[in-house]
C-alpha cells in the first residue's frame, strides 16, 4: 500500500480504471481533506460537506471506467462545487416552498362581502335573541358551544327530542330571516 504513495495521479487513475481499489484508496486519502475544505467552506454544514465528497467519490468509482480525466485535481474540485450547487439550490427551493407554506393562508373578503356578511350575522343574532328563552339557550348550546343534543338534554334536565325539536324551531324562524334578508341585500 505504501507504493502508492509514490504513485502519480495518472498512474493512480489507469489503475482505478482497472479496478484497484487500493488505487481508489490512495485518490481518497490524498484529497478527501481538500475537496471536504471547498465543500464546507461553501455550506458551513459538517455533514453535509462530508457527505458530498464521499458522493464526489462514489461517483468517480462508480464511473470509473468511462471517464476520462485529463486533471484530477481539477476534476474533483468541480465535482464538489456542482454538488454544492446543486445542494444550494435544493436548500433555497425548500425555503421557498416553506415560505410559502408556513405562512396562514390569507383570503381577502371584499369590504362589501365582509359589510354583507356582518349585517346578515347581526340579523341572525338579533333573530336569535328574540325566540323564546330555553329555545334560545338550547340553540346557543348548539351552534356556538357545539354541544351534542344528548349533552344538551342532560344538561337541561328536558328530554333529547324536545332539544331537537327547539333547534328545529329556531332555525325555522332565521331561516325566514335569512330568505328576507337575501331579498334586501
């Protein structure tokens, strides 16, 4: 393995093309550290840099019969940047994507629609507050408290069919409010 060591890049690549993975070895130990430098130096992240040299050379084994390198150390160091480009890239259409995404959905109401919308709920409000007193309290139950007919009954010591039959009476009477009110708006 020492002879390696000696061994020009050239030398080093006819070998890997042979598939000698000891050449392959020597390639890794003599450049790992500079192409992890240019790696890291462009993304600031351990890991990430490690993760793209080692790709840097799997790839070169991987392709180690096909290709043809005129300058290694010009060929590795390219690699590495087109990683980190490419990587770059990535990180920049996540943060969009999150960007775009972590931020509440927004629908603009027209100042009419929302004028509309505000009158017609005053008017159901106002309708609600005119039935009588426990149909008023068993629909306020129901429709803002979401309580459950069944929960309602318990709580109102009266039985289930008798909550239903004043939500029943309540939404009757804003229904005719909200037909009237649709015809004025």
């Amino acid at each position: 393995m020492k002879k390696y060591q000696l061994y020009e890049n050239k030398l080093l690549l006819v070998l890997l093309s042979n598939n000698d993975e000891h050449a392959f070895t020597e390639l890794y130990n003599r450049y790992w550290k500079k192409l992890f430098v240019i790696a890291y130096g462009k993304l600031k992240e351990l890991e990430t840099a490690e993760d793209i040299v080692h790709d840097v050379f799997a790839s070169l084994w991987a392709n180690r019969k096909k290709i043809t390198i005129e300058s290694l150390d010009n060929y590795l160091a390219t690699a590495v940047k087109y990683m980190v480009l490419d990587k770059l890239k990535k990180k920049h259409r996540e943060r969009l994507y999150m960007m775009a995404y972590d931020q509440p959905l927004v629908v603009e109401m027209p100042i009419e629609a929302a004028i509309h919308n505000k009158r017609i709920l005053e008017a159901v409000e106002s309708e609600v507050n005119k039935l009588p007193e426990r149909c008023q309290l068993i629909f306020k139950y129901s429709r803002n408290e979401s309580m459950p007919v069944k929960q309602i009954a318990q709580k109102l010591n009266i039985s289930p069919r008798t909550v239903e039959h004043q939500i029943g009476k309540a939404l009757k009477q804003i229904k005719l409010v909200s037909r009237s009110l649709q015809s004025f708006f």
